[in-house]
C-alpha cells in the first residue's frame, strides 16, 4: 500500500476513471483533464473509442484497454510512466463501470453481474493500495419501481427490488456493488462516496440502443415514428450530463463519504417529450405507443435537498436546453446542420 501522506503531488494529482468510454464517463473525463492528469480504463464493452477521440492526443490523458473484472497493475503499465503512479500513487477513483444497453441487456447479463461485483471489487483495492478517494456511481434501481406519483425518494429509502428478475444483474447488482462499497469503506478507513443516478441524457449516447431521447430525436430527424414503450401517460425524469458530471466533482471535493440522489426532481410526461423533439427538429413524425419494454420502467423520482445541503447541487440545465443541445450533437454525427430553436 502506498502511504497517502508520504506521495508526492508532481504538478496534477492522478485520477483514475473506470469505464471513461462511456457516455457519462467521457464527459468526465473532460472536466477532470483540465486540472488532473486522467487515465481511462475501459474495454469497449457500451463505451466507444470516438467519445474520447479528442482527448487522446492531450499529455495529461491516458487510455487503457481493460476489464475492470480482472485485476490489474497500473504502475507496471509502461504508458503510465511519465504518471509517475510509483511515487505519486493515484488520488481520486471513478468507478462508472457497467454495461448500460437496455436494446443488448440479455447479452450483457453476465458481464453486468461481474462487474457490479469483480469489477467494484478490483477497483475498491485499488482505492486501498493508492488511500484513493472514491467515487461510485449507482443506480435510481436500487430503489425498485415507482409505487407513487407524488413521492419523492430519499437515500434513506430501502427500496424494493425482485432480485430474481429478468434484470436483477442490473438492478440488484447495483445494490450489492452498493454493499461492496460501504463494507470497503468502513473495513479499511476509505472515503467512499455513492451516486445514485436518475435518468440521465445528453450528447453521445447511443442511437438505436431503446434509450429514449436519442431515439426519439433520431427518430425525429428521420421523419419516422417517435415509438414509447407505455402509454400516454408514460413519465419520467430526465437529468443532463453536464449537471451530473458538476454533483460527481462536487462529490469528490468533499472530504468524506457520502450517498446522494443525482438527477432532476422533475417529473416529465413522455408523449409531451416526444413532441417538444417533434416541434425541435421539424418533423413530420407521429407518435405511437407499443408494449412496454422491461428495461424502461417509470422509476421514483429523486428527493434531491440532501444533495443540496451536503455539497450545494442542484441541476441548472432545463429539459428545453438540453435536448436542444442533444439535437445539435445528433445532428452534427448525421451531418446535418441547424435546428430550431425550443427556446422562449
């Protein structure tokens, strides 16, 4: 173990993000390299090479091909020399690792319960050897479905999961890799910190994939039909990106462990989502409701004045600003180019 007190701080201290590749973790690692020297790790598994493209020529960027299952060994690594991890060991862990697909769930079962188990595993003993603090992003599932409308859920919530389900891998995996961490944390003296995270959207998600605000605006720019898997009465909550990534960098500047809601406390009528990226883009699409699809269930939505209180986040971002900003992301890897705007 290398003896927090006694590393040496070259410059920028090292962070380590797991599963950096992804759509959250890319734009991770895009606010982290601006003050820290970032290694990714990440096997392609959802995460995709182009979403951190730009970031690989930048010194202070690292990516590593790996499964987070498997142990692993950075300072043998000979890319991560001039990281100095001998010396300087590495400060903050990013633990974002986990295949996220609702449309190849069933192919990913296996891999989602390594993961939420290996995978939390190896990367907490990493957090040991280095005394790094550490940072791990659940899930909004660990509370199981929506029973009320009108409830807002607290951390302290048990929740209510079937953890024989067709999606316990995910779900009840979460709360198991939830356990892993407190358990850590408290055996070894760790500062721990979870997030458990609401629906989120944003720039780089996957098209194609039953994740709805892509879908919908592909979709849109297609002129094909806008599908929701539930009725007109469908709702959720949607939180962008950006916001997320600000409550993990105010998580981590706190120094102590913590457990917080991260999402938007705004319930959102889904058919009226699909119109307002209808009227954005211009189309002629329609809306059309089919069977519901076991992986995009209404879950609860977020009490967020803990967030607040402990580390002062809220989301800024509207619903409005970020699909229009999603838009234009979509558009450009199409290459399309302008949108309208929803904005008053």
């Amino acid at each position: 173990m290398i003896n927090q007190q006694k590393q040496t701080i070259f410059e920028k201290k090292n962070v380590l993000v797991i599963g950096g590749a992804g759509f959250i973790g890319s734009h991770l690692c895009d606010e982290l390299v601006k003050t820290a020297k970032v290694i990714c790790l990440d096997n392609f598994s959802t995460g995709e090479e182009k979403n951190i493209d730009h970031l690989l020529s930048d010194p202070n960027f690292k990516f590593i091909n790996h499964d987070i299952s498997l142990p692993i060994e950075l300072e043998t690594l000979p890319e991560l020399q001039l990281f100095k991890i001998n010396f300087q060991g590495i400060q903050e862990i990013y633990n974002l690792a986990c295949p996220h697909s609702p449309r190849n769930f069933n192919q990913n079962k296996i891999n989602n319960a390594l993961a939420n188990s290996l995978g939390v595993k190896n990367s907490l003993d990493l957090a040991i050897k280095y005394q790094a603090k550490y940072l791990h992003f659940s899930s909004a599932v660990v509370y199981g479905p929506r029973i009320d409308d009108n409830k807002k859920i607290d951390e302290e919530f048990r929740g209510l999961v079937d953890f024989t389900s067709q999606r316990s891998s995910y779900d009840e995996g979460k709360r198991f890799a939830e356990t892993m961490v407190i358990n850590y944390g408290e055996v070894y003296g760790l500062e721990t910190k979870i997030m458990r995270l609401f629906r989120t959207y944003g720039p780089r998600m996957k098209l194609d994939d039953d994740q709805m605000i892509p879908d919908f605006i592909k979709n849109a720019l297609d002129n094909t039909d806008l599908i929701i898997n539930g009725d007109e009465n469908f709702s959720s909550s949607f939180c962008y990106v950006s916001d997320v990534i600000d409550a993990a960098v105010k998580m981590m500047e706190k120094d102590r462990s913590l457990i917080l809601n991260i999402g938007s406390d705004n319930l959102v009528n889904v058919t009226e989502l699909a119109q307002l990226i209808i009227d954005a883009v211009g189309s002629k699409s329609k809306i059309v409701y089919e069977k519901e699809h076991f992986f995009l269930t209404p879950l609860p939505l977020p009490n967020i004045s803990k967030s607040l209180d402990e580390v002062g986040w809220i989301p800024i971002i509207t619903l409005e600003k970020g699909v229009e900003r999603t838009i234009y992301d979509l558009r450009a890897s199409k290459g399309l180019k302008g949108v309208k705007s929803i904005l008053n």
